[in-house]
C-alpha cells in the first residue's frame, strides 16, 4: 500500500521550508557559562538574579525559562543546575526556617534559640564557601575560565552539605511547632531537639569511613544546642536553684510544698510529663535502638550509645518521659542533688562537729569554672586530642591545672599512663584553660590589682584604685558604653591621648534645657502661649542656672566620656575576642568557633563525649552533694539518734517508758473498759514518760501522743486487717476485750525538720503497724504471766484436769516469750545492726530513704504485718495463738470466780478443749510453713523463729516429721 505523497511533503515541508521553527533557539536568551556560574554562586548566598530567582509561592529557587548555553545540551545544563537548585532551596529553607525562630512573637525556649543561631552561623559558613568561590572568580588575576563542571566538582561537599543540614532542621524542629495554637511545651520541643541531634551524630558515627564534615556541623549544633541546657543544670547543681523561666527542664517546682513540709523531698521537685500527643518521646529511644541495631553491619564500629537505654527500666522510662534519653541514668540523681543543696542551705546548722568540714553552700562552680565551660574544654581535649582528662579536672574538688600548675599534670601523666607523652605546655586545651582561669582570676581581681605598672592620673594628677574605680572608662565592662568596654586595652597603652580624646573638658557643651535656645528664637515673650511648664526643656530654670549647665555637662562627659573614640575591628571577628571575659559565653565562642575551624583529631561516639565531658562531671558533683548531705545527716542533724528513739518507742526497747501505760490500758481492757478517751490515754501516757528512767530520750513528754482511730481497717492496708481480724478467735470471756481492740492505737511522734523527710507518715503507720502487733504479743504474756499467778495460788488442789491446765498453759508460754525473745533477737537487734551498717556506706539522701524503707520492710516481715499471702497466713495463725493465750486467761477468771460451780467447770473444760485443739493446728499448719526450704532460703529469720518455737524439736522432727510428744491435732495431721 503506498503513502500519500502530499501528507510526507506537508511534514517536511513544516521543518524545512521555513514552517515551524521550534527547535531553534531564541537568540535573547543565550547565555554564557560564566554568567551561569555567577548566578549559581550568588543562588547559594541566598539572592536572587536575573538568571535564577526565589519563587514564593513555590517556596524553591527556579531558573530563567529558556536559556542555553551554545555548548551544552538542555538536558545536560539542566541535569547540572538542578544540584545547585536543590543545594540552594535547602539553605534558603533553613534561612526561613531560622528567620520564624528568630522573629517568632512568643519568644522561643534557650534551647530552640541556640539551637536557631548555631544553624544560622553553620549555614553562614557553607554560604561563605560560595562566597570565596564568587571573589576568586571576580578576581583579575583570574587564569582560569570557571565552567559548570568544575563548580560542580568544587561544590559538591557544599551541595551534600547544604542538603544534610536542611534534613536536620527539617527532622529536629517539630513541624506543627509553627502553627499558631500549637500545645507543644517547651520541655518537648528541647529533648526532641536534643535526642534528634544525638541519634543524628550517632548514624553519622556508624557510617563507613566516617563523614568528617556531617561530624563537625552536627557535633557543631549540638555542642551549641546543649549549652543553655547545660546551663540550667549549672545552676541546679551548683547553687541549688532551679533557674528555668522557660520550662524546659526535665523536672519542675511544686510551689505548693515549702521547704520545711514533710513532703518537700517526694513531692517538691517532680518530673515533667509530655503535653503533646503528636511527639512520641517515649519511643524514641527504642526507635533509635531498633535503627542502630539494622545499621550495626554496616560499619565494624557498633555503637554503646545505647547500651544504658537497652537496660533502662520500663519505670524510668515512663518516669523521666522529657529528660534527654542519655542523662535518663542519672535524672535521679540530678533532682536529688539540688533538693539537698537547698535542704542544707535552709536547715540550721545543729552541731559543731562538722564545722570545719568541706562548706559545699559555698561552693558555686568547678574550681572556678562553670559546667558548661569544663564541658568545652574537655571537648577539645577529647576530640583534637584524644585526652580523657576529667579525672585531672576534678581530683578532691580541686582543678589541678589551676592558674598553670602544669607540673602537677605531667606528674599524673607519667604515675598513670593515660595521656600522651606529648608534654601539656603544648597542648590547645591546656592553653585554652590556663588562659580561661587567668581571665577569671583577672576578672575577680581587677585591673589595677593585676599589673602594678598601672599608674593612672588625670591632668597631673596621680589617682587612687578607688578613684579609678569609679571612673567608667576603666570598668572591665561598660554595658552603656560599648566602644569603651572594646577599646580598654587602647586606652591604657594610651594615656596621653586622654584629654583629647573627651571633649566634655575642651568643649562648652550646650544645656540639656532649651530655654536660652527658645529666648534667642522667639524673643522674651516666648512663654505667652505656650505650655512651657509641661515638659522639661520649656520649663526652664528660675535658680542655680550655672550649676544645671554644669551638671549637665558632667552627666554628659559620663555617658560619653569618648564620644570620638571608635575601636578597630577585623573582619569576621569573634565577639568573644573583643569583649571581657564573660561565664558560660567567652569560652563556649571559642571553642566552638574552634570546631568550625578546625579538624578533629578523631570521631568519638556522642555517648562517648557527653559521658566523658558532662555525665562523669554530673555524678561526681552529685556524689559529693550526696555526701556532704549525709555527713549533715549523721552528725549535724542526728539521724540514727532520732531512729534509735523511734526504736525505743514503737519496737518497745525501752525498759520502762511505756511500762506504766501498758500495764494500766491492759488493766482496763481486762476489767472490759473500753479505750475511747483521748484525754485519759494521753494522761496515762505522759505520766508513764515522766516515771520513766528514759525519758532523756524524748525532748518533751508530749511529744509523743496517741489518738484513736474508729474505722482501723478502712486504711490502704485492708488486706492485712482482714487476714488478722478474721482469724482471731473469740475476743474473750467474761467482759474482757480481744486482742482487736488494740488496733484503734495509733501513737504520732513528732519528728525535726529535716528528718521527717526520711521518717515520713507512711514509715510512722509502718511502725505503729509493728508496735501494735508487739502491744498484741506483750499482752498476751501479761495475761498468761497473770494466769500462772493464780494457777499458783490454787496448786494445793492438784487434779488432772488442772496439770492438763498447766501443761497447756506452759505450751502457750513458751510459745509466746520464744516469739517476743525472737522479735527481740531479730527486729530489736539484728534489723538496727544492719540499718546501721547500710547507713555508713549510704552515697545520697535517697540512699539513706532507701535504707530506712528497708528496714522497715525487714521488721514488718520480721512481725508479720506485710500486706503478704504467705505472711499473712503465718500472722492468721500466730494471732490466733495471741488470741488463745487470752481466751486461756478467760477460762482462768472464770475458774477463779465461780469455780465450785459444776456447770461452769464443764463449760471451762470444753473451752480448754477447744484452746488445746486449736493451738495444736495453728502449731501444726505454721511449722509446716515455716519449714519449708524454700521459704527458709528466702527469709533466714524464718529458720529462728522454728528453731525457737519448737524448741528441742518438741513439735517436729530435725528431718520434718511431726513427733509423737504432739498432742492428738498433731498426730491426726
């Protein structure tokens, strides 16, 4: 089938007889290569030019339509300047990005503004590459013709550069943090920032080969980014002061609690919970764990960043949910430390002991620098250096290179081995310090104290260091007078130049009122119609005309003592290089101007830096905190001697304190009195202190009180209450109350301020928990002691029935005084030696709470008072014996009473029977019990106890068989 021949002439005749001419080119926009590079140039400075400019509505860098360039194809140029699109996008992004933070109308937390200005300058360092680019270029003695292709090659650390940090801004600043009813805090928005750039420096790390460049910018934003943090941590630390008007800490004040409340430790200072739902702060640390475990193969250098979070506990995570995931260890550690330091600035100083020990309220700093500073400069000897030098930094509280002590430091270098040989004189951190620490010591002296040769004297006349003190141009810093504070070291190397300088002294300056100004204009009837007496300078002067003007004149030589005098600057110059020395600004500059400059000498992991620049200096400043609280704990304030009175009075030790009220409130239980007056207990209460031979150990009678409590079983021991109450047997006969009655007693020591921290209200139920179930087993002794007494009296009438009575009555004896010389043994004794021994190796006030709980815990296992399944089966069974010693009393009473009745020595007898059975199961079921190895291995107090109540194996054989001395409940089990 043939084509039609007119169809191929019309299509290429469109190309070839002057039809369409699509593919030639306009001629306007041919453009040369130069000219492109130069746009590209100025492009990643950030400005617009006639070949590419910045599309708002786009939000991107967009090139001129339709240019060419005669040597290169559309596809090719544009493959090229497409990089450099992307390159310069990213940078002017984070330019809009830092310019919101910056100009944002709710001022931004610290963290966030220091993390927006070491982007900015960051960015301003990659924008400068372009910038030298650009001057070489526009240089004449230019040799070389700049091509695409070779800006391509030059750039291309620029372009990975520029992209990377865009990604960080992009990823680090949460994005709904910009809209205008955002509910994200402060606190979220740091550890997010902080965490983000940490997990950042920690993939670089793992990355083959290394990506030195990505290292500096991110160890360069993030050393910037930590300082205001480290910051607030400074002041906590150190002075005890939580300065953190912006909330971004990971914990906060309770102002609700004072300082001498009894919760002040627990309640305080509490941690910070994430607000926002949007950030998932909990999981970013596992998140970062599951990442960095797929990337571990693809480096040989496997992380420990993470290993402190892989075994964190579920509990600290949920605790500390805005605390930076690599200080979570020691979050504790940090809240504790300030709380002490408040709590031994503000607690009186009670002995002299310890009056020449170490005055830590003093102490402000680390031998003079502040935290963020010995961060910085153990930074650079870790990173430019390889030196791990915090164990020299801080030797007794001591910086052992203080003011230039060099031959301190290599002594240590030579005795340990850990430092290089390389001598110390000639290393930048070392440099860097004795610089800083004359600077201070400069700074607190004073510039006529640092140099005699200062001589000062104005027109002839020599001046005092006071008189030059109060002269403004020779203050260190000049806040009103920036130019004076630059050009101070000017003026001293030219003194002669002074009265020139200030024209106060050469010049008639004019009065600061207008009044001969208005007189000269408008003559003397200038006053009439206008309200001249309405401001300053219309108002004029009725008296003391030349002294005003004199005055006048003086106010102005102090404002501006040089108004001439401007300082020379060179370009691109550090401000902390001009200013005077500044805490927590003029060392943080350099050294970060430092790490923008300079090459590390390796890349050490970021758990490896803030472990060995900040953590270690963390625990070691909290641990002598710790310290120096328990030493005040111990002998200024007396802690063990306040627990040896709550020992005496609630474990009963004392001989005789509670003698008299015990044996008066027994008596009146007996007699089936009721205890409900308050008045009347705490009468008979105080009276048994003063009688007593220990009442030294109280420091007034009443500070002990007891109440009674009507509903004892409604507290949040319920389940203890109910396992003691039901098993208890019958409360008695005749009109005597049971053992239950005792649970209404409820004895309150008041404890001294601070000690109540450690004894708090809950320790003091768990106390009156043991004492009540030791008042439990003192009156069941008292009762059976009262017994045996008329079991004496009446032994002429010797029968069977009344050896069985004795028999039994030596059986809940025994059992009773072997239980109290055990608790005695065990809880009076053996738990106080332990609470002493645990105490003395205490670190932190949290240890020595931790200490207490335990040794409560211990007791209250020890009685059988743990809200517990297994200790509550033991305590069923050993109250219902306590109970059986006072249903035995009862039969005694009756027997006493009424005992040449019939019936009621039947009715006696069937009780006895039932006293006898019973006893013999609890006796049956608790050696069982407590004889089983497991429970034994566990608990070794619960060996004692067995070994005690079945004395000579009695009950049960060594091998755990129940013996035939038993009685019948024993042999039918």
């Amino acid at each position: 089938m043939e084509v039609s021949e007119s169809v191929i002439s019309r299509i290429n005749s469109s190309f070839s007889d002057g039809g369409i001419h699509f593919a030639s080119p306009v001629s306007s926009l041919r453009t040369s290569e130069i000219d492109l590079v130069r746009g590209v140039l100025q492009m990643m400075q950030g400005l617009s030019s006639s070949l590419f400019s910045w599309d708002d509505n786009g939000h991107c860098f967009r090139v001129k339509s339709g240019i060419y360039v005669i040597h290169l194809s559309q596809t090719s140029l544009y493959g090229v300047l497409d990089q450099f699109i992307y390159a310069a996008t990213s940078l002017k992004w984070v330019e809009i990005v830092v310019n919101k933070i910056e100009k944002s109308k709710r001022l931004p937390p610290p963290t966030l503004r220091a993390f927006a200005c070491s982007v900015s300058t960051w960015l301003r360092r990659i924008r400068d590459i372009s910038l030298n680019e650009e001057m070489k270029i526009n240089s004449s003695d230019r040799k070389t013709t700049p091509t695409l292709l070779g800006l391509s090659s030059s750039l291309s650390s620029l372009c990975s550069g520029a992209e990377y940090l865009f990604q960080i801004v992009h990823e680090a600043i949460p994005q709904f943090y910009f809209e205008i009813d955002h509910c994200i805090s402060a606190a979220e928005v740091s550890v997010h920032i902080i965490n983000h750039l940490y997990a950042k420096l920690n993939e670089v790390c793992l990355q083959q080969g290394g990506e030195e460049d990505e290292y500096r910018m991110l160890l360069y934003i993030l050393v910037g980014s930590l300082l205001p943090y480290i910051e607030g941590l400074d002041s906590w630390l150190f002075e005890g002061t939580l300065d953190d008007p912006f909330e971004e800490m990971f914990f906060y004040a309770n102002n609700d609690i004072a300082i001498d409340k009894a919760e002040f430790w627990e309640k305080s200072y509490l941690p910070r919970s994430a607000m926002s739902q949007k950030l998932h702060i909990l999981d970013f640390a596992s998140d970062l764990l599951s990442s960095t475990k797929e990337k571990r193969n693809l480096s040989g250098r496997e992380s420990v960043s993470l290993s402190g979070v892989a075994k964190e506990k579920e509990s600290n995570k949920n605790t500390f949910q805005l605390c930076p995931f690599f200080m979570k260890d020691t979050a504790k550690a940090i809240i504790s430390a300030g709380k002490s330091l408040q709590l031994i600035r503000h607690a009186p100083m009670t002995s002299l002991l310890t009056a020449s020990a170490t005055n830590i309220e003093n102490e402000t700093s680390i031998a003079g620098l502040t935290l963020s500073e010995v961060f910085c400069v153990s930074l650079v000897a870790l990173i430019f250096h390889g030196d791990h030098i915090s164990q020299y930094l801080w030797q007794d509280k001591k910086l052992v290179s203080s003011f230039g002590c060099v031959e301190e430091i290599q002594r240590l270098e030579e005795s340990d081995g850990t430092l290089p040989a390389e001598t110390s004189l000639n290393k930048a951190w070392h440099k860097l310090l004795t610089d800083i620490l004359a600077q201070k010591r400069d700074l607190s002296s004073g510039y006529t104290q640092r140099d005699p040769l200062y001589s000062f004297s104005v027109k002839g006349k020599k001046l005092t260091s006071d008189e030059i003190d109060e002269l403004p141009q020779f203050n260190t810093f000049c806040p009103e007078n920036p130019a004076i504070t630059v050009c101070l070291k000017l003026l001293h190397e030219n003194r002669d130049a002074w009265s020139a300088l200030n024209i106060s002294q050469n010049c008639h300056l004019p009065p600061l009122n207008d009044e001969d100004l208005r007189q000269a204009i408008f003559g003397e009837n200038c006053g009439t119609g206008l309200a001249h007496k309405n401001t300053d300078y219309t108002s004029g002067f009725q008296f003391g005309e030349f002294e005003r003007k004199v005055e006048d004149g003086e106010m102005v030589k102090v404002l501006l003592p040089y108004p001439t005098l401007l300082p020379s600057f060179k370009e691109d110059m550090c401000m902390s290089e001009v200013l005077p020395f500044q805490n927590n600004s003029t060392l943080p500059s350099r050294i970060l101007s430092r790490i923008q400059s300079t090459e590390p000498k390796s890349t050490p992991l970021p758990a490896v830096i803030l472990q060995e620049c900040l953590i270690s200096y963390i625990k070691k400043q909290t641990d002598h905190i710790g310290k120096n609280m328990l030493s005040k704990l111990l002998h200024d304030w007396r802690l063990l001697d306040e627990l040896g009175v709550l020992r005496a009075i609630y474990l009963l030790g004392s001989g005789d304190l509670l003698q008299h009220f015990l044996t008066v409130i027994f008596a009146k239980l007996d007699k089936g009195e009721p205890l409900d007056d308050d008045f009347e207990l705490n009468t008979i209460l105080q009276e048994s202190i003063r009688n007593s031979a220990d009442n030294v150990l109280l420091s007034t009678p009443d500070s002990l009180v007891v109440s009674i409590t009507k509903n004892p079983g409604s507290s949040e021991d319920d389940q203890h209450y109910m396992s003691t109450s039901v098993s208890t047997p019958r409360k008695g006969r005749s009109q005597s109350f049971g053992m239950d009655v005792l649970d209404s007693l409820k004895f309150s020591y008041k404890i001294a301020w601070p000690l109540e921290l450690i004894a708090n209200l809950e320790a003091m139920k768990k106390y009156n928990q043991v004492m009540i179930f030791l008042l439990k087993v003192n009156r069941a002794k008292f009762v059976l002691d009262k017994a045996r007494r008329w079991m004496w009296k009446d032994r002429g009438t010797a029968t069977t029935n009344s050896k069985r009575h004795w028999l039994l009555e030596q059986k809940l004896l025994h059992f009773v005084d072997a239980f109290h010389q055990y608790v005695m043994d065990r809880v009076y004794h053996n738990a106080w030696r332990e609470l002493c021994e645990h105490m003395a190796v205490a670190g932190t006030l949290d240890e020595a709470i931790e200490v207490h709980e335990s040794y409560l815990l211990a007791i209250q296992r020890q009685c059988f008072v743990v809200p517990d399944k297994l200790w509550g089966l033991i305590a069923s069974r050993i109250n219902s014996i306590l109970g059986l010693a006072l249903d035995f009393y009862s039969v005694q009473q009756n027997l006493c009473s009424g005992g040449a009745i019939s019936a009621i020595k039947l009715k006696c007898e069937k009780e006895v029977d039932r006293i006898e059975k019973q006893f013999d199961d609890c006796m049956a079921f608790l050696l069982r019990i407590l004889s089983v190895k497991l429970n034994v291995g566990q608990f070794p107090h619960l060996a004692a106890l067995v070994t005690r109540i079945n004395y000579n194996y009695f009950y049960m054989s060594d091998n755990g068989s129940l013996t035939a001395s038993g009685s019948r409940a024993l042999r039918s089990t």
